[in-house]
C-alpha cells in the first residue's frame, strides 16, 4: 500500500521490506533523537538509563531492535513489528517504528490497536510534510486491516512532538509515574 498523496508531493511511504536498508533507519534514529525524546518506554526498554540520559549503548540496543522486524511487507495482518518508511528521491527521510501485538479478530482485543513505537523524521525535512504523510499512511494501513486505535507516547518535554501529534487528532490519555529506587539490579 503505498500513498497517491504522498506520491504528489515526490514521497512515497510503504513497510519496510528491504533487511538492506535497516542500517539507514538507525542512523536516522540516531540522528532524530535528544534528550527529551525519551519517555518511560526508552526507561523500561533500557534505550535510556535515566530520564533524559540515552544508554551509551543506544545504537547497538537500536541495531537488536531492528532484527526483530517483519520485513514481510503486504498488510499488517498479524502480530510483529513493522517500521513504515517515507522516502523521497530513494532516500529515507522518515519512519514509524509499529508494533502489533495480537492477531486480527483475537478474543483478547476487546478493540483492535497498534503501538506506534518511534516516530522519526530527518530535521531537514520536517516542516514540509513528511510526517503528516507518514502518519496519514500508518493510520489508513492499519485501519484497513481492522486495527481501531493507535496508542503511541512521548517524552514529557518534547512539546514539538506534543503539538504535531495533538494537530493531528492524538490526545493525551494517561500520565506515567516513575519512581528510582536506587538499585538497578535484582537482590532476589
């Protein structure tokens, strides 16, 4: 499924198929993130090690996230983690990393959702509709195969984040407490 809107305006958004390319979205990971990118999924996932402080480790930790994806491309049917590329002139300038944890129609899901879990777009092409497009195209290829509701969160200071996702008709639906203790290992 790829976008005719997108395609006008010289982008082109579709899964990610090519194992190839998986080098291209951690750099631009690598590149898209800062400090207030990190919320409470980069703490428990151990991307970050404190709040506002990535694991040195972050590109080999993104590097395994990434050879767990489902490069199988056609509609995202079953569980797994996908990442939605955009690209203009053969260049990825933007990506959804998404995952699905149940399968269609699975009794569990009293409504079907996804997990947008990073959103990233290359700094010299936000403003031009990159994202907007990107977010367009995940949101119409998961609602066409029965996925109701996209959950995604965001770092507590990263208002640009904030302003795009609420523009485009995402609202705020908890508030995610932390407490350090201290101990980051297992006394058991």
């Amino acid at each position: 499924m790829t976008d005719a809107l997108s395609e006008g305006l010289g982008l082109s958004v579709t899964w990610l198929c090519d194992a190839q390319r998986v080098e291209e979205i951690t750099s631009l990971f690598l590149e898209g993130i800062h400090n207030a990118y990190i919320s409470h999924g980069e703490l428990m996932d151990g991307r970050a090690d404190a709040p506002g402080l990535w694991s040195p480790d972050i590109a080999e930790i993104h590097r395994r996230e990434m050879a767990r994806l489902d490069l199988s491309g056609g509609p995202f049917l079953h569980p797994g983690v996908r990442v939605a590329v955009a690209e203009r002139e053969g260049q990825i300038v933007g990506f959804a990393t998404v995952t699905r944890d149940r399968d269609e129609g699975d009794n569990q899901d009293p409504v079907p959702f996804a997990t947008i879990e990073d959103f990233i777009v290359a700094e010299n092409q936000r403003g031009l509709g990159v994202g907007s497009q990107l977010i367009s195209w995940v949101e119409k290829s998961l609602n066409s195969v029965g996925i109701a509701r996209i959950f995604l969160e965001s770092g507590v200071a990263n208002e640009d984040a904030h302003r795009f996702f609420r523009a485009k008709g995402y609202a705020v639906t908890s508030v995610t407490f932390m407490k350090d203790l201290g101990s980051h290992h297992s006394s058991l």
